[in-house]
C-alpha cells in the first residue's frame, strides 16, 4: 500500500458503520454495528502502533486535528482573546488571551491554522508575521505583570517567508520573543500539538516544561525542504524524516522535550475533546511542580534546560 494512504483501512470501516446508520436498529444491526466498531478500534490501535517517521509527519499535519481553538474550547473557561502587537496590525495566525483554567488564571498563545479555505486565508495556514510574534509576546509579558502562568501551543510549518513580513522585521521578532520568553518570571508550559515548524515554532517554544503529542513533530526544516537542500528530490521526503528524528520519541531520546502526551487511538483527531482533558490533565500536573518555584528558580530552571541541549559526556 502507499505509505500515504495508511489511513484507507480505517476509511474504510467509517465508511461501513456511517452506512449501516440508516439502515434501522433492530438487534442485528446494533450487533453488526458493534463488531465494526471493534474491528476499527482494533486496526486503528495497529496501523497507528507501527507508524513511519514521514506517516507521523503526515499525522500532525492532519486537516481535522485539533487546533488551539479546540484546546480552548475544550480546556478552558471565560476566554477573552487580545487582538494586535500595537505597532503594525493583528495577526490571525497566532490566537492569544487570558482564560481560566481550572480555576486558575493563565495565558494561553497558540498557533491557528484554519478548517476551510476562506479561514485557511485569514489565518494564513497558521505561518505567523512578525506581528503575531510581537503579540504573543505582548500577550506574555501582560501575564507576567499578573503573575500569571502561560501555556503556549504549537502547530505550524513555520514563520511566514513573504516579503512584506522580512521587511517588517521577521527573524528579529523572533529572535526577541526567545530572548525574551527565557528571562519571563511566571510558569511557561509549552506543547507541540501537531507541527512544530523551525523558528517559527520555537518562538513560541521557550518555556520550563516542553512537551509534544505522541504523533506530533518538532524540526528545523520540514522533511522536504531538508530532501529538496540535500537530494533536489522531493521524493527522498520519506528518508529525510526518519534521518532528521522528528518524532516524538527520537525528540524524547535526545531530550529535546520533556515528556511525550499520549493521543487517542487513533490520533487526536478522532476525539479533541478527550485529547484536550488529556492534555490538561498533564499541564494541571506541570503547573502544580512549577508552583514550588520561585521567580529566579523559573528563570534559572529554563535557561539551564536550553543551554544543556545538544551537550554530551564521552
């Protein structure tokens, strides 16, 4: 089979319960319905236990995962979203405000990359200008004067090339949120949701704790921009993610971040809702260790973390 068309055996039981939907609900349709249900659970559990590096790529880049949005709705309560950088404009790309999570009051930043294609056009696939990493920022020092926890979620290709953005100054407004999130004095929680596209990813990605989605991806460059500098071969995309370890367990391995979030089975798609109680339940933990932490000890503990990345013993 086409390693990119994994998914069809799972299409295709869908197809065969949706089908059955109509068909009554006497006893042996229900019997039916219920041996499909369990043969999708059982095939999911096998064909998402024995996924590639590039079909884990194509995962995170699934149109139905759940985006902050979702974690929002799901997560959180009383969300009041805060529009713009104060210098230029606002950035769709990038949602950002103060909410209530479990009766704590927290930040809460994250990439946006749109459903449909009208919102795929105002969020501009979740690539973020410099504004949206300019507000982020504004959004995070604001928590900070509240003495408030900041959770960030990432899920983007990366920061957007064009040229109005290079010119309002795109790789110092990510330079400035690194430089900036690294000395911040409240808990940063970070998680990789779904792509965690180079620069533009890791300014929202400096925090105490990291953490990223059992099928998610955090890398410099994706796959085939890495195959098209190395080989000029898109199709050498494949051999490119297994080569550049995006995965959530090579990025584990090599301590890039701290700990791996289970999904559902199946993948965070198939049930955002669960995902996001997922999720928070391990943020609630994180914030709970954080909480022992004073200001200096936030500060020193992130600054420790980052500088000791890449660094081996003989």
């Amino acid at each position: 089979m086409n390693e990119e068309l994994f998914e069809e055996p799972i299409h295709d039981l869908e197809r065969k319960i949706e089908a059955l939907s109509g068909t009554g609900d006497d006893n042996a349709t229900r019997s039916k319905r219920a041996q499909l249900e369990k043969e999708l659970e059982k095939v999911r559990t096998n064909i998402y236990g024995n996924l590639s590096s590039w079909q884990k790529t194509l995962v995170a880049r699934h149109p139905k995962r759940p985006y902050t949005s979702d974690y929002l709705k799901h997560m959180v309560e009383d969300f009041v979203e805060i529009h713009g950088d104060r210098r230029y404009s606002d950035d769709p790309a990038i949602v950002a405000g103060m909410a209530l999570f479990r009766d704590r009051s927290v930040a809460v930043i994250g990439h946006q990359k749109g459903r449909d294609t009208k919102e795929k056009i105002y969020r501009n696939f979740g690539m973020p200008r410099p504004e949206g990493y300019r507000k982020a920022l504004r959004i995070m020092k604001l928590a900070e004067k509240f003495g408030r926890p900041i959770f960030t979620f990432i899920d983007t290709p990366g920061a957007y090339p064009g040229i109005g953005a290079e010119e309002r100054g795109q790789a110092e407004a990510i330079a400035y949120n690194l430089r900036e999130m690294a000395k911040l004095k409240v808990p940063v929680l970070v998680t990789v949701t779904g792509e965690g596209g180079s620069g533009g990813a890791l300014a929202l990605g400096i925090g105490n704790r990291v953490n990223i989605l059992e099928y998610a991806t955090y890398s410099v460059i994706s796959p085939e921009g890495c195959a098209a500098i190395l080989w000029k071969d898109p199709k050498m995309s494949k051999v490119a993610a297994k080569a550049m370890k995006v995965t959530a367990p090579d990025l584990k391995a090599l301590d890039i971040v701290d700990e791996i979030i289970p999904e559902v089975p199946g993948g965070a798609h198939v049930d955002p809702e669960k995902q996001a109680v997922i999720v928070a339940d391990v943020l609630e933990r994180q914030l709970d260790e954080l909480s022992a932490l004073d200001a200096g000890e936030l500060v020193r503990q992130r600054y420790d973390r980052f500088r000791s990345l890449g660094v081996y013993e003989g």
